[in-house]
C-alpha cells in the first residue's frame, strides 16, 4: 500500500516542475517538451517500440493513444529545429506518425503493414538522430 503513495509523490512532483507523466500498461514516460532534440528523439523511439508491443496484444486503444503522445507531445517540439536541417524528412516522418501510422493503428491494419510502417519510420528516426547529432 505504500508503494502507490510514494508513486503519486513522484507524479506530484514531476507536475510541479513542470514535466507530465503518462502510463499506460505500466510504463512511465516523461513528455520532454523543454529537453534536447536527441532526448525527444528517444522519447519517439521508445513509445513507438511501446505502441508495436501494444499492437501485437491487440491493446489497439493503447496503441493509439502512444501513437498520439508520441506525435503531439514529442514530435512536435523537434519540428522547428528539424525543419531547419532538413525539411523534406521533418514532413515526411510528421505525415507517417501523425496520419500513416496513426490510421494504420486506429483501422487495425495487419501487423505486416504496421510493421513496414514502423520500420520506416524508425529510419527516418535514426537519420532525424544523425541530424541533431552533427549540427
């Protein structure tokens, strides 16, 4: 029973400096809107690796709501800066998490589609990476 006191003791001060903790099947992401591109890159990475776990459950509303943290309280605090190195890759990977993949996950497309999706957009995660690594 003291464990999820000391949970929401965390949360509490999390939200204090100004930070937000989402969780869904027990595990705890931070929104970075305030950290450094390379920080929200991995934030991407891992929710997208979340949304695969979730999909292949068939947890599709959770898979979903990843897919939507993972675009608007991550993605989108990179696209300035990105849109400044390469503008091509900042829309391309806006449109396949923020619509392909999104529609793909909310339709329940088969996991070979989901796949491929995720692939490519990992890609394009990596060399959005390589990008904020030799700016």
């Amino acid at each position: 029973m003291m464990r999820p006191k000391y949970i929401k003791c965390i949360y509490l001060f999390l939200a204090i400096v100004g930070s937000t903790i989402i969780t869904l099947s027990g595990e705890n992401y931070i929104n970075a809107q305030d950290d450094d591109p390379l920080q929200i890159v991995s934030n991407i990475k891992n929710l997208l690796n979340q949304t695969m776990t979730e999909y292949k459950s068939q947890n599709y509303t959770g898979a979903s709501e990843l897919v939507d943290i993972a675009y608007i309280d991550n993605y989108e605090y990179i696209e300035d800066q990105l849109k400044e190195l390469d503008k091509d890759l900042m829309e391309d990977t806006e449109i396949m998490i923020r619509e392909d993949f999104s529609n793909a996950v909310n339709d329940q497309e088969s996991i070979k589609d989901i796949n491929a999706l995720y692939t490519q957009i990992k890609n394009n995660l990596d060399m959005i990476e390589n990008l904020f690594k030799n700016k």
